[in-house]
C-alpha cells in the first residue's frame, strides 16, 4: 500500500488562530526540508494531534519536519517583545558604567529669552521725582541743522618753511628722517663748503688785524698822555736831571729823546749864557763873548720850543692815526662777520673763531672744521621730506629740506554760496571733523573770509586757525566743517534721552492719557500710592539735530512723553516681563 506524500489539507484550527500541518509560505523562518513525513511502525500516517505531541517531546518527527508548522502571530510578537528586553538592559548596563566613571557635571539652569509683551509700565510717583524724570509735550518745531562743508588742513604759512642751503657745496651728512620730531638748533645736515673756509679764515685774518691795531691804538694814546705830561713839567723849568729821573717809567718812544735832550741844550745854553754874563761883569772876557752866549741860548731856547711843540703834535697825531687804524679793522672784522652770517655760519663757530685769537693756544685751529657747514632747524618742528643725501652737489640757495612746526595749523574751506549766511563772525569757533579721529570734534578760530567768490563752483574761501597741541592732526588731512542753520521746516522731535532700545526697536514712554484728567495706574497696588502709567510707543527715528531725534512715525503732536530719565522706565519693563529661573 503506497502513502500519498502531498501535504494533508487542514483539517484544524490551533488555539492561537492558525492551521496546523499547512505547508510554509514562501519567506518564513521555518527550516525547509524536501521528503514525506515519516510513516509508523505500522506503515500509517500519523495524525496531526500526534504529530503536535511528538514535536512537544522531542521523540518520532524531526525538527526538519517544521515545514509543514506556520508560526503563531502571538510567538513572534513574543520574540520581538524579548529581543526588545534585551536591547534596554545591554544599554541599561552600558550606561550605569560610564556613569559610574564619569563625575557628574553641576547642574545648569537655563532661562530662555522670552519676548517682551507688555506695552505699558507703571510706577509710583516717588520713584519718578527721585529718579530725576522729566516730561516733555512733543509739538512741530524748527530745529537746527548740521550741514558739513569739506577743508582741509594745511601748515601756518609763518611756521613752514624750506630750508636753502647757504652755501655751496657737498652734502656730507643728513642726521634726519622724513617725519623726525626736531628742537630748535638741531642739525638737519651738514655741507661740505670751500666758500665757506674761505670766509672763515679772511675772518680770522681781519681779527688778528684788529687786535694789532687795537694794541697800536693803546700805545699811541700811553705816548701822547706821557708827552702831554712831560711837556707840562718842562713848563716850570726843572732840573734836567729829574725830569729824566721823573719820566723813565713813562711810555714816552721818541719823544724822550726829543724833548730832553732839546730841554738840556736849552738849559745848558743858559746856564753859560748866566757864567759868560759873570765873566763880563768881572772884566774876565770882553761883551762879545756874551753876545754870543746869548745867541747861543736863544738858539737852544728856540730849538727846545720847537721840539716841544712839534713832539706834542706828532704824539697827538699818532694817537689820531692808530685810533682811526683800530676802527678801521673793527669795521673790517665787523664785515667779515657778516660775511659769515650771510653764508649762514653757525653762531657758535663764529664765537668759537673769535675766541680763538682772543685767547692764544697751541692748536691754532681749537678743533674747529673750517670746511663744515651746520645747516640747524630755525624752530621746533618735524621734517617735512628728505630729499638730499650724502655725496649731493649742491648750490647757493637750493632746497634742502622742508620744515614746518605743526602746534599750529590752518583750516581751509570753500563755502557754497547758499550757505555763506551760516558762517559766524570773524573770531568766532567753527566744529569740524575729520575720519582719521572718528568721534572726536575740533575747534577753529574763524580767521579770514575772502573777498570774491569762486566762478566755478561759486564758493567762498575761508581760512580757521587751528590749535594742535597733542599734534593728532596732520597736513592734508581732509574734514568736514559743520555749519549750524535752522530748518525752516517744522518737524516733531524728541530728546535724544527720551529715546531708549527694546528688543532692538526704538521706543518712547507716553504717558497714559485719562478721561478724568488724572492718569490711575492700571493695576491696583497693595501700597495705594500714586503710581503714573507710561505707554510704551514705538517709534522711527529720522535724523539728529541739536541732540534732539526727529520723529516720523509712533508719535503724535501733543503727546507728553517722558524725556530726561526714561531709562527707569525700561528697567522695570523689563524686571516685570523677566522669566523665573526653573
């Protein structure tokens, strides 16, 4: 007898809603295996109820067999179940390791911004009067208006110059730079001058002149005093003897011999001419031996006159001469001084060349160089350029170097024609600024307004001065001069302290308005004090004039607003919409 091996067809339900012995469908996770089942001992097929017994004790079918076994829907969602359990308690274990080594950070509490809704804020009017709040009532007004005017900044024409050289020659040295911060008589180059040498030594040529005949002079004028003196005593006839005794120290030169040897003639002269008179008396010798002595004295006598007279000229004369040589080689030490300065000799070498003949050395040149000339800053100031260099040829009246002091400074700027009525009066301040120093405002002293307009650009040049003591501004540098007019049209403004910033808008406080002509606060307090509601308005800003802010929108003509102190006021709008930290 042979057995079917067709699948049987179900013939029953399994308690959890599904055939058993219906075959596999195709994807389950039922091993398949190809072959009929196993028949009995008995050659019969088993019966489904054994088939379930035997796969419950392991014993007559193979596992193999569980092809012909659909799974439950209650096993699988079963094994989910488990396979999930088991997922949370691997993760479970994970976690609590790496908790365990890992020390646990503080706890942070974070507030989340919260947007502030409200749109009014009240306080007590003892708060307001403390913290200093002012009102204003907005209304249409003209206001002034800034309008700037471009300049620029340029060197006090008294205090910039360009320095020439003096003198030919070769640029030796330039112990400055472009930029470099100079003292009066700090050495700004030094030229190698041929000419100057020159001058230099005529100079000292025409002082040694000088001093000789200074020293000539001085001689002279001795001589014609001791002559003078000399010629005086002679007057009284006294002994030849001591007038020689009485004058040997006198600085007398020539006249000495002169005059004494003249005055012992005339004495010896007379004294025989007094012994021949004697002799005649006596009958000794005859007249004619005294005529003759007397002849004799007389012709001394004359002599001695004339040598008197003619020393006392001479001696007079020479002191004359000697005194006109002396001014004569002052003018010329005199000439060549200027000579030097002419050239632009440094003052000290010039001393330093006139001391040197006054006090006598060694060193005839006192470690002087002829041939260098110092070319020195005229005034404090800062070195402009630096043009020359060492080796330059370079000639009498070129240009070296470019100097200005920049303490003080002159302002610049052409005024358009429309505005020339803003200009304030001669002396007044003018504000300008300038982008090298954004937020800081100068101030120019209003000097000269020309006198005729630019055709081309009808404008009106004005010259400010400028003080810079801390040296911020600089040549060149480019500005814009605020000219102050008033707007003849009427705008709505409002302090620039009015306005304060919430959630990056632009805000004014208005104080509530109320039927009754009081202002209530809207929400009763537990204190009962006068408190003042403040509605928050939103505005848009225009421009800024005069520290006031000109409104375009948000406000109206009339509204009080809170001006001077607003800023309490934004404080408590934001403490009452602050979140509580959790």
């Amino acid at each position: 007898m042979s057995v079917s091996t067709s699948p049987p067809p179900p013939s029953s339900q399994s308690p959890g809603g599904d055939y058993e012995g219906a075959p596999v469908r195709p994807g389950s996770t039922t091993h398949h295996t190809a072959g009929p089942l196993p028949l009995a001992r008995d050659g019969t097929r088993p019966s489904p109820g054994v088939v379930r017994e035997a796969l419950s004790r392991g014993n007559g079918v193979g596992t193999h067999q569980r092809m012909w076994l659909k799974p439950t829907r209650r096993t699988m969602l079963i094994g989910s179940l488990a396979a999930f359990v088991g997922l949370l308690a691997v993760w479970a274990t994970a976690t609590l390791i790496r908790s365990e080594s890992t020390v646990p950070e503080p706890t942070k509490t974070t507030v989340q911004p919260q947007t502030i809704g409200f749109d009014r804020v009240a306080l007590r009017v003892r708060d307001l009067m403390e913290a200093g709040l002012t009102l204003e009532t907005c209304s249409r007004q003209p206001l002034l208006k800034t309008i700037d005017v471009p300049g620029v900044l340029e060197a006090d024409h008294d205090l910039e110059v360009i320095i020439r050289a003096r003198v030919g020659g070769v640029i030796r040295a330039v112990p400055v730079v472009k930029g470099k911060r100079v003292s009066q008589g700090e050495v700004l180059a030094i030229i190698e001058s041929p000419e100057l040498a020159q001058a230099r030594l005529e100079h000292r040529a025409r002082l040694r002149e000088a001093q000789a005949a200074r020293i000539d002079a001085e001689w002279q004028t001795q001589v014609a005093s001791g002559v003078e003196r000399l010629v005086e005593a002679l007057r009284h006839d006294p002994d030849a003897l001591e007038i020689e005794r009485r004058f040997a120290e006198l600085p007398l030169g020539d006249a000495r011999r002169q005059l004494i040897q003249s005055y012992a003639a005339w004495r010896t002269a007379q004294i025989n001419l007094d012994r021949q008179g004697i002799y005649v008396r006596e009958g000794i010798v005859g007249p004619s031996r005294w005529n003759q002595a007397a002849r004799e004295a007389a012709a001394a006598q004359s002599s001695f006159e004339s040598a008197r007279d003619q020393v006392a000229r001479d001696a007079r004369q020479a002191a004359l001469k000697s005194q006109q040589a002396l001014k004569l080689a002052q003018g010329r030490v005199f000439d060549s001084r200027a000579r030097l300065e002419v050239l632009g000799d440094d003052p000290a070498t010039i001393a330093l060349i006139e001391r040197l003949e006054d006090e006598p050395t060694s060193n005839q040149s006192g470690g002087l160089d002829w041939t260098a000339h110092l070319v020195r800053a005229p005034f404090d100031g800062i070195v402009l350029d630096r043009p020359i260099g060492p080796g330059q040829q370079v000639d009498r009246g070129e240009a070296l170097i470019p100097f200005a002091n920049l303490d003080r400074l002159h302002l610049i700027a052409k005024i358009p024609e429309s505005l020339i009525g803003a200009l304030p009066a001669m002396g007044s301040n003018l504000s300008f600024t300038t982008p090298a120093h954004p937020g800081r405002r100068f101030a120019a002293r209003l000097e000269a307004i020309g006198g005729q307009l630019d055709p081309a650009n009808r404008s009106l040049p004005v010259l400010a001065e400028v003080e810079n003591p801390d040296q911020a501004l600089k040549l060149g540098m480019a500005v814009r001069v605020e000219l102050v007019i008033e707007d003849p049209q009427p705008v709505l403004s409002v302090p620039r302290a009015s306005v304060q910033d919430l959630e990056g808008r632009p805000v004014v406080f208005e104080l509530a308005p109320d039927p009754t002509g009081t202002n209530p606060a809207a929400d009763s307090t537990q204190d009962d004090e006068p408190r003042r509601l403040f509605l928050v308005r939103r505005v848009e800003l225009g421009e800024i004039r005069d520290n006031r802010v000109v409104i375009h929108s948000g406000l109206h003509e009339g509204a009080i607003i809170a001006a001077q102190g607003s800023f309490l006021l934004k404080s408590e709008l934001i403490l009452q919409n602050e979140p509580e930290e959790e």
